[in-house]
C-alpha cells in the first residue's frame, strides 16, 4: 500500500482494493505537484467537510472515474444535485466496504459549502479512520484538539495525518498534545504553509513529538508500507 502526501490536506492512497484520495483539492492548491488529470482511477473520495480547500476536484474526478464520495448527509446531498455516487455516514459510524472499513470520527471545525454567492449547510465536520489491508490511516481534518482523540488510541493507528498550520486549526503545540492522545505508530503533519496564516515549521513538530515516529512528507512524497 502506498500513502502520497499532496499538500495542504489532500493524501492519495493506493493498495489492492482501493485507489482513492481525501480531501482532494488539487487545482488551486499553489503546494500540489500534480493536476487533476494526473490522478487515474479515482474508486473513492473522502471528504471531511465543505470548505473548498478540502471539498476541492470531488465534483469533476467523481464525475470522471465515477467514485464513491464518502462524506456527512449535508455534504451527500448537495453532492447528489450533480448526479455524483455518495455514502453518506455521521460520526461515530463505522462502515465495512469492499476494501476494508471506515469510521467517521469528529472534528472541531466549520462545514459551509461555497455555491455561487450562496453559503449551503455542510454540516458537521469530520476526520476518518480508513482501513485497508490490515493498516489503518487515521486522517483528522481540519480541527482543534479534542479530548475525544484520546478515544484512538484504542484503534491502533499505524499513520496519523495531523493539522499543524494554526489559526484554522490546531497548532503545533496542540497537534504534539493530539499525537500523545492517540499514539499513532507514525505521524505526519498536513495543513501548513498553503497560505502565509498557516505557515508553521514541521521540524519544530518533529521535534517535541515523544509518543510517535514523526516522517515530513514534501509535497508529492509517499510512504510504502
């Protein structure tokens, strides 16, 4: 299985049953080093809310590989307008698909979907444990440190993706806090230095992290595991 880290939240994940990408937002993401034509074969998108840096390309690769959208009800029913193939799940739920299983877990953070000059409800943001040949990527979303992280560490987390940038998110001294909640085998730092309100230093991170493997991923980098 192969984890790629394409900048800002958006990871590509490829292994036997699955090739699918969280949090796609690949045109307009100045740290992305491909384009949307680039990504071949798109089985599913996860979505972790309705801000356009994370919602992103899900419209036009779905529309194009016909990939299974796995997001909350409100972002499932707008998404549906557009003739797109959703699951639509709340957190707390965890669901068995054919690659494996996924549990949809919470994020402190906001959900409005930009459309046009309008603001539609995107309900609850969210983070996503995804399992997939016997490893499990937990990918947190955009959020503030929350006790309920302390609630994964049961989940035996192999790779952890956590917001570090700030301002919108949790920093990087409360992201080092989330880590020793949820013990990850291995921690990787996302969503900093898109814009200059969230440029922070992922060494600095790297560095007061004691509970996990921390692995800086530059933009396009993967992991095999």
């Amino acid at each position: 299985m192969r984890v790629q880290y394409l900048g800002h939240a958006a990871v590509l994940i490829e292994a036997k049953e699955m090739r699918a990408v969280i949090d796609p937002f690949i045109s307009g993401n100045p740290n992305c080093p491909v384009n949307v034509d680039d990504l071949k074969n798109i089985t599913h998108i996860f979505v972790t809310h309705g801000h356009g840096d994370h919602l992103g390309d899900t419209i036009k690769i779905a529309k194009k590989w016909d990939s299974k959208i796995i997001c909350n009800f409100e972002i499932g029913n707008y998404l549906n307008r557009f003739g797109l193939n959703t699951h639509t799940m709340y957190i707390g739920g965890r669901v068995n698909f054919e690659f494996g299983s996924v549990k949809m877990t919470t994020a402190l953070h906001g959900s409005g979907i930009t459309y046009g000059k309008e603001t539609i409800d995107g309900g609850n943001p969210c983070g996503f444990v995804i399992e997939t040949e016997g490893k499990k990527i937990y990918h947190a979303g955009d959020t503030g440190l929350t006790l309920d992280m302390q609630l994964l560490e049961d989940e035996g987390i192999d790779i952890a993706f956590i917001p570090i940038g700030g301002n919108y998110t949790m920093d990087i001294d409360d992201a080092v806090k989330a880590v020793k909640f949820i013990k990850p085998k291995l921690a990787v730092p996302m969503h900093y230095d898109t814009f200059p309100v969230i440029k922070a230093d992922p060494t600095i991170f790297k560095d007061k992290v004691k509970e996990a493997k921390v692995r800086i991923l530059s933009f396009g980098e993967f992991i095999d595991f």
